[in-house]
C-alpha cells in the first residue's frame, strides 16, 4: 500500500510540475509575440504618419516669390552618351561560339554540294544539312533546295529564339518553327538529315547548356580536354535509321505525294510527329571545348580516334575553318583511297570508304565579349566566410622546424 501510494504521488507531482512549465512557456511565448507585435505595430504607425507628413508638405509647400523660373528641361541624352551597362559580377560570365564550316562536294557532281550550314555566333547556334540525293532521278530537282532553305530560315530565326517557348529544348523549338514554315507551303521542296545545335543559359545555377535537335545521320560531336590537354569526344548524337530499313536513315523530306519513292516511310512529317520524333539531347559545356556538326559523309570515313587526332593537331583556339578543312580532307582522303579501312567498309567487311558529299561545321566555346572571370571569381569569394576560403598547403617539416627554434 505505501508503494502504490508513494507511485501515485509522484506521477500526480509530476504532471503539476509539466503543466506548470508549459504555462510559463506559454505566457512568456504570449509576452514576447506581444512584445514583437507592439514594436512592428509601432514601426507600421511611425511609418504611415510620416509618409502622410511628407505627402501633406509637398501639396501645401509652394516656391517663394523670389525663386527663380524653373528652367525647361533639356532634350534627352544620348544612346552614345549614356553609361554602357554593366554586367554584375555575381553571375557567371556566359559563354558563346566561334564557328566556321567547311564544304566539300562529292568529285564530279554537278552543281556542287548537296549539304548546307549556317551558324550564328551571337545566338550560339550552328546547323548542318546532308541533302539526299537519291531523289534526283524521282523527282527531277536537287536536294540541296531545301538544305539551303533551311540552314538560311535556320540562322533568321536563331535570334527570336533566346530562350526555349514550346519545348524545354531550344535547338528543337527553332527547327519546329521553320518547318511550320515548310508545312504552311513556304520554301523549298527536297529531303535531307539535319542536326541543330543551339547554347542555352541556366539563369538560375549561370551554367550554359547546349541543346541539340538531330535527325536522321548527321551528328554533332563534343570535345573536351584531359587533364593532358588532349582533346577526346565526350558526347556525341546518335543516328537514326528506319525500323524496316537499317542502312537508311530517316530523312526530313518534303515531297510530292504522286510519286511513289519509298526509300523512307516518314515522308513529309508534320511538326506535331517531327515534334515527337526528334532526338533530344542536353550536353553540359565549358570554356575551350570544341563542338563539330557533320554529315555522314565523315561518320562513314573516319573513326572516332581519326576525329580526335585530327583536333588535336591544333592549338587550342585555332582557326574553326582550319579545323573543320582538315577533318573534311581526312574523309575525303580516306573515302578515296580502296586500301584505307573505315567504319563503311568495316560495317561490310571490305576495304575502301564511301565517296560523298563532306561537311564539316566547327564551333569553339568562347566567354562571350564584356565576360569577365575575375569580377566573378572575386565577387563568390567575398560571399563565402574567410575561415572556408581555400588555404595553401602546409609545410609541416616547416612548421615543426619552427616549433623547435621557439624553445
């Protein structure tokens, strides 16, 4: 019994003794939000009384009778004379393209090239087209009309694209724009592979992306530098091919329906299924690294090692155009030559490359003018604490050198 009532007494104690703390809490809880409450209310009160003193003033102040005329006012300054604006160096200088393309027709075609390309430094796009040139003989007109078409809307309508509108990808949303054009009956009519490339800002975390759109078997490539400054392919588009058909690529065609060429079974897509058909890549991307665009006329010649090789002949920021002539010449070569081995010939089992028209487009990824790494480096620093910047390393034997001199 005197257990049972020692245990009771002491559960009764010490729920008294909770609900006592939890109603201190509570009133200084209470006290304080009140306190708070006073204050701010206070600060709203003085706030409103002097907005209204100042309001007030100003409708019953008038100028002496003494003061002088107000003078007219001048005419506006200058565009010229206003301050150039400045970029603020909490954000990350942005990045653009110093592109070039390189050309090459398949010897003894008439006419030239069926390919084409374009590129826009200052929108950070670059596009290459592969014409078909097996609807010659159906049809009667070249390919090249609507590669060319399209690489010159291509590089028009690059600019009104800064950011992406309908799709999350802009090189998608700039090649579905000009071919709504093609499909309202604007421009030219042919088949041919394309693949756009387009930078793109993430202006939330300040890094720069690039979009890509391909179709079909010309594919972008993307190097970048080791830790031993040899460039080597980090990314690279695929190639698409139809179902039934895997040596021919799906080909963006705009045809006339009465004849019946039936070498792909996508003829004249539509935006909405091109829309859905697209390959759609997002590539991260640095300063110095080296972006290629080209048709199947170097995949089919050269090796992904050949490519490398190639690039890295060049000091870094070489010349694009000189870049791009002497991997055009590297597959011309080697399409030309029985002995040389290519993937082409390898896929069959012979030697020899594949005679085509070769097109290269080049691009390097450069700080976009006004960029400047130091305001920035500089501007990070300061938001960091002194205690977390990067410290050199220590010298222990130094320091243990030191330790012992001292006493």
């Amino acid at each position: 019994m005197p257990v049972l009532l020692t245990a009771f007494a002491v559960s009764v104690g010490g729920k008294l003794i909770a609900l006592a703390t939890s109603k201190a809490a509570i009133g200084f809880a209470a006290f304080y939000l009140g306190w708070q409450g006073s204050g701010i209310a206070d600060k709203a009160v003085e706030k409103a009384l002097d907005t209204w003193k100042h309001l007030n003033g100003e409708r019953s102040a008038s100028p002496p009778a003494d003061s002088p005329a107000p003078s007219p006012p001048g005419p506006p300054p200058s565009p010229s004379a206003a301050a150039p604006p400045t970029r603020d160096p909490l954000r990350r200088p942005p990045k653009t393209f110093a592109s070039a393309e390189c050309l090459i027709p398949l010897d003894g075609k008439d006419g030239g090239t069926e390919d084409a390309a374009c590129h826009h430094n200052e929108a950070g796009v670059i596009a290459i087209a592969d014409g078909v040139s097996d609807i010659k003989p159906c049809y009667g007109f070249s390919a090249r009309l609507l590669s060319r078409w399209l690489m010159s809307r291509i590089r028009e309508v690059a600019p009104l694209y800064a950011i992406s509108r309908w799709t999350e990808n802009r090189a998608v949303d700039i090649l579905l724009h000009v071919w709504g054009e093609r499909a309202l009956g604007e421009g030219q009519r042919g088949a041919c592979t394309v693949v756009v490339v387009a930078m793109v800002r993430d202006s939330w975390i300040d890094i720069d992306n690039l979009h890509v759109a391909a179709w079909g078997d010309s594919v972008a490539l993307l190097l970048r530098r080791d830790r031993f400054g040899k460039l080597f392919i980090l990314y690279r588009s695929g190639i698409m091919v139809e179902p039934s058909l895997p040596d021919v690529p799906v080909q963006l065609s705009a045809l006339p329906r009465t004849v019946g060429w039936t070498t792909t079974t996508r003829v004249n897509p539509s935006p909405a299924v091109l829309r859905r058909s697209l390959q759609q890549l997002k590539w991260s991307v640095q300063e110095g690294d080296l972006l290629l665009a080209m048709t199947d006329g170097v995949n089919d010649n050269l090796f992904h090692e050949q490519i490398e090789s190639v690039a890295n002949q060049y000091e870094p920021y070489a010349e694009p155009a000189v870049i791009a002539q002497a991997i055009c010449e590297a597959a011309h070569s080697h399409s030309v030559t029985p002995t040389s081995v290519t993937p082409f010939g390898t896929l069959r089992h012979r030697h020899g490359g594949k005679p085509d028209d070769i097109s290269v487009g080049a691009a390097w990824v450069r700080r976009a003018a006004g960029g400047d790494d130091a305001a920035y480096a500089a501007a990070q620093q300061e938001l960091v604490p002194r205690w977390l910047w990067p410290q050199p390393p220590r010298d222990r034997r130094r320091e243990r050198g030191e330790r012992a001199r001292d006493r």
